[in-house]
C-alpha cells in the first residue's frame, strides 16, 4: 500500500503545473500519514483549487466516522463497485500531489526496509484520489480522501505488488479530475500501472517508521544496512 508520502513542492511551482485558480499554503513534509489534513486538488464550480483533506476516507453515508474503518487506498479494480468508493469515483475524483511516496519491502528475513519512490524524470507526482464529504449532525463538514492503488509494474514488484496510481501527463490528469464530462468508468482507465522506467527508488531511514519523524533526511539514499539499523522499531502510522 502507499501509506506514507512526501511533498516538498512550493506552492507557486504546484498552481502553476496543475492550473489551480486557487491554492492553499503549504510547507515541506517529508512523512505524511494517514489521519493527516493532506493537500488535494479537485474541481469545483469551474474552479481548479487546491484545499486540505483528511487522508483516510469517509463516505457520506457514514453515520459516525469515528466507528468506521480507515481507507487510506483504494484498489483500481474494485473501486467502480465498492460502496464506499463507486460514488467518489464518479462525483469525488480528486489529485494528490506528492514528490515521492514510501514503500516497504519485506525480505527473505521477513524484516521490512523503507525505500523512497519517486518520478525517473525528477518531476512531482500526481496520484489518483477519491474524495468524499461527510457532514455531521451540526452541520459540520470533514472533506476526505483515499489513494488509488494498482498492481505493481514489474519494476516496482521488487519492493511491492501493489504501487500508487500517478497521472503521468497533463491529458490523463485533466481528464481525472473532469468528473462533469468523464463518467467514472472511463476515468477507471486512467489508472494503471506506470510503464518500466518511469520510477526509481532508494533504500532509506527507518526513521521514516515512526510520523513523529520529518525531516529532509528521511528521503535521502542510505545503505539497506543502516536503514535496518536506524530505528528497528515497528512501523506507526500516527
């Protein structure tokens, strides 16, 4: 699964490659994680606006977030037919922009290694969401959202069977987000697997474990040993 991300993208460089009308302030982050107000891109009353969400999804049909489990992805494959995410799949489609994201690899040890997956090109990634609005018995509002997921490409399988879902030119990501004119079966098409060498991927801290951590040093290249080393604790989403 994608469960951690970084996005280091200033904020006028992300207007600028995702013609947003409107953006949100934004500082660097190296360890995103589930349950975080994450920043999200969608389309509304003709206007392409970036805005905060709650990374982990919550279908408006919920009667009380805090009982229901969190979806932090959604797989491609079945997103057009689970109940809690067919409706954002047609009316919530939304983008996440990321500089990379994290994944772990187990080995043969059975010990899991982090390592840093980026855009060959060194360009930002922009990874397939869904969003829903929950609104509460007051009236209040919680915007959320789940990442796509599709099978691994065969070189990103060497880490994972399963990698995010990036729209990787200006066509596909317009068309994602045309929630109006693309019905939800053929925005479904749009995510697949990334073709083989359009990703790299380094070995980094296991640091990166614990969501108290975030800092530069999380994304930079260290030896499969020492990322072993750095922390050998338990992965915490929170």
């Amino acid at each position: 699964m994608c469960g951690r991300y970084a996005l280091t993208l200033k904020q006028g460089k992300m207007a600028e490659l995702y013609k947003l009308l409107d953006t949100v302030a934004v500082v660097p982050r190296y360890n995103i994680a589930p349950t975080q107000p994450v920043v999200a891109i969608w389309e509304g009353e003709a206007r392409r606006a970036a805005h905060f969400a709650r990374w982990g999804l919550v279908p408006g049909w919920v009667k009380d977030p805090r009982d229901f489990p969190l979806l932090i992805n959604a797989r491609a494959e079945s997103m057009a037919e689970k109940p809690a995410f067919r409706h954002a799949l047609k009316h919530g489609r939304c983008i996440v922009p990321a500089s990379g994201y994290y994944e772990w690899h187990a080995g043969a040890d059975g010990k899991k290694r982090p390592y840093y997956i980026t855009r060959a090109d060194g360009q930002p990634m922009a990874l397939a969401g869904l969003r829903a609005v929950w609104t509460g018995p007051e009236g209040e509002e919680i915007d959320s959202l789940a990442t796509v997921t599709v099978p691994a490409n065969a070189q990103l399988a060497a880490i994972h069977h399963r990698m995010a879902a990036i729209l990787l030119d200006e066509a596909a990501q317009d068309a994602w987000l045309d929630v109006r004119g693309v019905r939800a079966q053929e925005a479904a098409q749009l995510a697949l697997p990334l073709p083989e060498g359009a990703l790299k991927f380094h070995p980094v801290s296991s640091r990166v474990n614990s969501a108290r951590e975030d800092d530069p040093g999380l994304i930079a290249e260290v030896a499969a040993e020492r990322a072993e080393e750095d922390r050998g604790g338990q992965m915490n989403l929170f």
